[in-house]
C-alpha cells in the first residue's frame, strides 16, 4: 500500500500529517508514504527529522495586499499542477491525504482528476479554502471541531478531533525530567508561553514588558520566542541577573513543556488548541487576528464559550495580557475549571481512526 499526503506551511499542519503517517506505521509497517510540500516551507525541514521523504512543489499563496509576487502564482501554479502529476505518476499511490496549506491543493486536485481517491484533514473550527474546494471530490473529511456541516457535506464528515505527537499523551510523570532539561524548578509554579512555531509578536512584547512583574510575584517561566524575538528576549533575560526565565527559539521536547506547565498563554492554532486539550492545560489564548478566514478567534471561542479557556485578543495584548495571566496564575480554583472543562473537548485517538479509514478505504 502506498500513500501520499500533501500539505504543510505551519506546524499546524506539519505535525498532524506526521502524526497519521506514524499511526498508518503502526497498523502496517509495509505501507510506503511519500509526502509532497511546498518549496521553502517548514515542512521540507520538520517531515524529513520525522523519517519520512518529501517532495517540495513550487506553489505559494496569493498575497491579500497588492503584490508582485502574486503576479507569479499562475505560473508556480501551473508548474505545481504538472510536478504533481509527475509525482503521483512515479509513486502510483493508493490514496492521496490533504492536510491544508499550500501543497495540498494542486496534489489533491491532480489525485482526484486521475482517480484516485482523495480524503482531507481540516484542523481548524473555521474552514480553509483549498479543504473548501477539495471537498468536493474527497470520500472522507476529517474534522476536529463539531457543526463542520456549514463548510463540508455532512455525510463525508468524520469527527475525530486533531491527530497529535504521542509523547504528549502521558505527561504526568514528566515534571521532574522537565525541570532538569529546563533547568528550572518543578517546585515553582510555571508560566509557559507558547507563539506557534514562528513566534508571535504581540505575545513576546507583551511578556517582555511584564517580565519583572511575573518574576516578582515568585513565578517561573519557560518561555517559546521563535527566530525573530530570540535575541531581544536573550538581552532582556541577561539583566534579569540568574532570575528564573528561560527562552527557546524553539521548544521540540514539546511534553516536557508541557509537563512543566501550570498555566499557558498561547496562539490559537489548530495544533496548540488541541494539545492543550489533551494535556488539560489552564490557558489564555491570544489568536493570530490575520489567519485566514480569523480562524484561529474561531478556534479559540470554541473553548472560551464552554468556559474551558481565556481569551485575550491580539490589540489588547499590550494592556491587558499580564494583568489576566497574573490573575490566572493566582486562583487555583480557576485553573482547575479551566483544565476540568478543556479536557472534555481531548481526542487522543484521532490520529489512530484516521489511519484505520484510510486503509478501509483502499481496501474497498
């Protein structure tokens, strides 16, 4: 059995489709999956340290503001389109998985035109445009969010939430281990911050400019910058003279974070949304106000409506971000609602159904 899945731009997307490759492993070693992505993206960097083989295609977005660089698209389109079906000639997959982004576009289209069947995965509360179009042609949508039928046709939906890494399933023995590789204090109560894996620029300077007020309150805080806040936070740390704070371009031993972590402030991508779930997290989540379609406000509703998360939008950061998480990190009582309400919403199976409906529907 061979399988191609397409799709990537963020860790978003990256981390779900490694996380069905490895379970489609797991129920069979033998299947043979090839993944397709876009050229330059995180997933040419992330899919290869998973084990897996990938193919990059020269496709980008269209830019929403005027751009030259949209003047491009057609023709990477174009190309994408015959490197797609050059590709899926070669491999002569079984199946072809989307996972949204870029690259899934112009592979699931070319899968579904040859005949192949097609399946898509939409991570988010709020569909995206490309899953959007290839609805129309997949046998199976899976999806991590309920009432789906607005965005896909209700008899093609699978709710099985968001696939996620393994290691994160059983963090409760963890705490110790984290604090030695951290190099903090599993006695202290933890502040994680978490941007995404490109950082966010609201929620750095948000932190930085309340560090000592955190600090001086007796908190810890380990604390995900991402590339482009990595040297102001180091800076600001140093004058911190030894003060518990530490910053991480990048955070890869994700469970141990976690296991750290008492509360959390975080974006609201699909991915974080779903692993704080499973890892019953008291969270603030601070959405991405230029996702597509706002889906990430959408993601993060989803759990402040049933009152399993904080939400704090992404202009009001400067002023009003410290002030909530010092009050959350404050009321036990509130943590323990927020984490008792946000566990309800965990799929830790999801990658595991995936897997086996993706091989019922070859085997048919």
């Amino acid at each position: 059995m061979k399988v191609i899945i397409s799709g990537g731009g963020t860790g978003g997307h990256i981390y779900p489709a490694v996380a069905i490759a490895n379970a489609l492993k797991s129920l069979d070693p033998t299947i043979e999956i090839l993944f397709v992505g876009a050229e330059g993206k995180m997933e040419m960097e992330k899919v290869p340290k998973a084990g897996y083989l990938i193919i990059g295609l020269p496709i980008t977005g269209i830019q929403r503001s005027m751009s030259l660089s949209n003047l491009a698209f057609p023709f990477k389109l174009i190309k994408s389109l015959a490197m797609a079906r050059g590709i899926i000639k070669n491999f002569k997959p079984d199946i072809a998985v989307g996972v949204g982004g870029y690259a899934s576009g112009p592979l699931l289209l070319v899968a579904s035109m040859l005949g192949l069947p097609t399946v898509i995965q939409e991570q988010n509360s709020y569909a995206g445009i490309t899953n959007k179009v290839l609805s129309k042609w997949a046998k199976k949508i899976f999806v991590a969010y309920p009432n789906m039928e607005k965005f896909f046709p209700n008899e093609k939906i699978l709710f099985y939430g968001n696939p996620v890494r393994s290691d994160i399933l059983d963090i409760s023995s963890k705490r110790d281990q984290a604090a030695k590789l951290f190099q903090l204090d599993a006695s202290k109560k933890t502040l994680l911050i978490i941007g995404g894996s490109l950082g966010a620029r609201s929620i750095n300077e948000s932190i930085a400019a309340g560090l000592v007020r955190l600090l001086d309150q007796g908190y810890q805080i380990l604390w995900q910058t991402g590339k482009g806040y990595a040297r102001q936070a180091e800076e600001l740390i140093l004058k911190m003279k030894g003060r518990p704070v530490r910053s991480l371009t990048f955070i890869y031993d994700m469970d141990l974070a976690y296991a750290l972590a008492d509360v959390v402030v975080s974006r609201a991508g699909a991915l974080s949304v779903s692993e704080l779930c499973l890892v019953a997290k008291p969270c603030i989540l601070v959405p991405y106000p230029y996702a597509s379609e706002d889906h990430q406000t959408q993601n993060a509703l989803s759990l402040v409506n049933i009152n399993a998360a904080w939400m704090v939008k992404d202009d009001l950061a400067s002023s009003e971000l410290i002030t909530k998480t010092l009050a959350l990190l404050s009321d036990v009582g509130q943590q323990e609602i927020l984490a008792k309400n946000i566990r309800t919403l965990a799929q830790p199976d999801a990658a595991m159904h995936i897997a086996k409906e993706i091989i019922g529907l070859v085997d048919k």
